[in-house]
C-alpha cells in the first residue's frame, strides 16, 4: 500500500490513525489506496491499543447545543457515555454545513472513538475514509446519505399526519402551514406528512408556508394567513422557536380561537396550552448512544435503522379553546 501510494510506511500508519497536519494530497493518495484494497485496521489491535488508555472518548455534533431539544438528547448521551468511562466532546454546527464538516474533521483529528451526527450537511460522501480507518459514527435526528451507518430518529412525517388527523377529528378543513425551511430534513419530513394527510382527507393543501426561521418571521407569516378573506381556521406549526410568533398572531388576530398544533413539546408551549405531537429527545439521544457503543464492542451487524414513535399531547389550542395568550394590540 505505502509503495503504490508513494508514501512511507510509517505515513500510511499515521493517515489510518486520522494523525493531523498531513497534506490533502497525501492523505487522498492513501486513502485512494485504503478504498481500492478494501483495508481495515486490526480490530484486536485496535482493541489492545485503547485498552492501554485511562478512557475513551466520543464526538456530538447536533445544531444547537443551547435548543432545549438537542440539550435533552446530550444528557442522554453522556449519561451512557460516562457510564462506560467515555469523555463526552460536544459542538455545533449552527445548521451550517460547512462548519459542519470542519468540525467533524477536528473530532477524527483528536482519534475519538466514535461520532453522534446531527447533520445540515446533503452529503456525506467525505466521512466514508473515515469509516473505512475504524471511526464509528452513528446519525442522530437526520439520516444519513448514501452512508453505511446506524442512525435513529423520530418518525417526523408520521407526526405531522397525527397533526393533521385530530384538527380534522375536530372539524377543521382549513388548515394551513407554518414551517422552517424544507431544505432541513426534519422540516421536510414534517411538510411532507401534512400534505399527504390533507390528501388522503380529500382536501388540498393550501397556504403552506416554509421560510419562517424564528418567532418573528413565524408572526409575520401567520398574521398575513390570519387576515386573509379566507384565513385558515387551523395551523400546524413545526419548530419551537416559531411557537411564540405563531400564538401572538393568532392572539392579535380577527379569529383569536383559531386552532394550532405545534411539532415537538417546548415550555413555552407547556404555559400557553398548545397542543403538541411530542418526540422525546432524551431516548433518541440514548438510543443513539447504545448503538455506537454497540459498534464500539465489535457489533458487525448491517446499518440499523430505528424510527421512534410520537405522541399528540392535547392541551386545549388544537381542541377550540384558542391559545392562552392576550392581544398585545392596543
């Protein structure tokens, strides 16, 4: 291998072992050569070489750390972490998927046992040399693209429809859309599961909105549905953060009793009574955590796919009992 990438030995070792300051070029050319022979690093030597260290250590990249979602997921991960004597290295990658992908370098850089992804990232080609020198990696929230590895996640879109389902138990045929930007996985998945329960309900969805990226945008977006001729008498909104600018345009509005159910459970949404379809982020993080250590033990079983269920929980909003919050007109 050393010779047909033109390298020394002792390089090779170093490429394989993700050792820094190594060029790009070098460090394609071995890796061109890892691909090609289909090398993988002695499991047993690898075993005896963490053996001789204190503990080991992984890498979570989510969002966010600072979103009450993701911070419920990072307990979860480091309390099975720090139960196996595992030092936990969290970072963010603010949705962007640039910074996503210099993160991820300086995590295999540090030689981490393991990463747990939240990716912005589309693509996922550039982490399979790093899957190919022994880094286990397992995707968290958003599945992968194209790539070999465990990942677990909510059942976004099937969510969405339980939505969509108890407006409609309620009478309501007129439902709109509020919603982050479908270019994320998690939003994409929830618009998807909206429209294919208007269509299934013989309805046609209309006045979807997908740019609003925080709670002013979301206000803007909904006090312009809200004054329509026509304004929806329902909403389905999919983050959070949009709660707030959601439930003040409602409040503000000609049809303060307009009904809303928000994806995901907040404790904003918790005092303002709205009715949620509820994931929970503290087994998706433990599940996540459980399947990468299982590969850290030698788990050579297929990709595994875990999908976890959603929970509405009604707290009077999407039931006709308006949102509890009060006019802030003048």
């Amino acid at each position: 291998m050393a010779s047909a990438a033109s390298v020394s030995v002792k390089t090779v070792s170093r490429v394989v072992h993700n050792y820094p300051f190594i060029s790009d070029d070098v460090r394609g050319r071995v890796q061109a050569e890892i691909r090609r022979l289909g090398f993988r690093p002695n499991g047993h030597a690898v075993g005896l070489r963490r053996a001789d260290r204190a503990a080991g250590g992984i890498g979570v990249l989510t969002a966010d750390v600072a979103d009450p979602f993701y911070a419920g997921m990072l307990s979860a991960i480091e309390q099975v972490s720090t139960a196996r004597s595992f030092t936990t290295l969290v970072a963010s990658s603010g949705e962007d998927p640039a910074r996503e992908r210099a993160l991820l370098s300086t995590f295999v850089e540090r030689r981490l046992d393991g990463l747990i992804v939240v990716s912005a990232d589309r693509a996922h080609d550039h982490l399979r040399p790093d899957l190919d020198v022994g880094t286990r990696i397992v995707f968290a929230d958003r599945p992968p693209r194209r790539l070999p590895v465990d990942y677990v996640l909510a059942a976004h879109a099937e969510g969405a429809r339980q939505a969509v389902a108890h407006l409609l138990a309620q009478g309501h045929t007129s439902i709109a859309h509020v919603g982050h930007s479908p270019a994320v996985h998690t939003a994409r998945e929830r618009l998807r599961g909206f429209r294919a329960a208007l269509t299934d309900a013989g309805l046609t969805p209309r006045a979807v909105r997908t740019d609003a990226t925080d709670a002013e945008a979301a206000y803007r977006a909904t006090a312009e549905l809200l004054s329509l001729d026509d304004a929806p008498t329902a909403l389905f909104t999919d983050n959070p953060p949009l709660v707030a600018g959601v439930a003040r345009a409602i409040a503000e509005s000609r049809a303060p009793r307009t009904a809303l159910v928000a994806f995901d459970d907040s404790e904003l949404a918790r005092v303002l009574g709205v009715t949620v379809v509820a994931q929970d982020p503290r087994e998706l993080g433990k599940r996540a955590a459980e399947l990468l250590f299982a590969r850290l033990d030698g788990a050579r079983s297929r990709p595994r796919r875990v999908v976890l269920p959603t929970t509405l929980v009604p707290r009077g909003s999407g039931e006709g009992h308006g949102v509890a919050l009060r006019s802030t007109r003048r």
